[in-house]
C-alpha cells in the first residue's frame, strides 16, 4: 500500500495445481499401462500353471483405478505375496502414504493478511 492507501504490489506464496495434476496423470498412466502389460504376461503364465504374481498385480491395478477415480486414500493393503512383484506392491503402498503426506504438507493453510 502507497501513502494514499492504494494496493501498489502483491506477494503470492504457494504452488500452481495444474502442472501437479499433470505430472500425476501422466505417471499414474504409465503405471496402469505398465501393470496392464504385466498382466498380459501373468496370464500367459497362469494357463502354464504359475501364476506367482497375480494377486498383487490385481490389488495394484484396483488401487491405481481408486486413485485415478479419486479415492486418494486407498491404499493396496496386505500383500502375501513375497517375489518381487510383491515387493513392487508393498513399495507402491508406501509410496502412496509417502505422497499422501506430502500433499496434506502442501496444501495452503488459512491466509492471513499483514
């Protein structure tokens, strides 16, 4: 404010949500495509009788979709699986918390004007 008690300048603190929701998307795109295509290869080894990693894969893709519909807080849950399809699962889930946090971390907190 000038002497005249008219706004001359501004101070913006915080961070654009587009470019966020963009980078999102797109990594949550590749993820459900690179599951899909482990599915692929799941169900070729599940009609020669193993199937090592399909639970996991489901859980995954069914948590991928939740999120994308906007069930930000879903997570995989409990994974019996111990290859590394598994390990991939219980990193993901974690992951999950991690960005979870990290997005309550960023969001704005009430404004207060000096």
């Amino acid at each position: 404010m000038n002497s005249r008690n008219e706004a001359v300048g501004m101070l913006y603190v915080g961070y654009l949500e587009q470019p966020y929701k963009n980078v999102m998307f797109t990594h949550s795109s590749r993820y459900c495509s690179f599951s899909l295509l482990l599915e692929r290869v799941e169900v070729g080894w599940h009609g020669a009788g193993r199937a090592p990693f399909s639970k996991p894969l489901e859980q995954m893709n069914e948590t991928i979709s939740a999120i994308e519909a906007g069930k930000i807080q879903t997570r995989i849950g409990t994974i019996d699986s111990d290859n590394e399809i598994g390990h991939v699962a219980k990193h993901l889930d974690s992951l999950l918390g991690l960005l979870n946090k990290r997005n309550l971390e960023l969001k704005p907190g009430p404004v207060s004007w000096i």
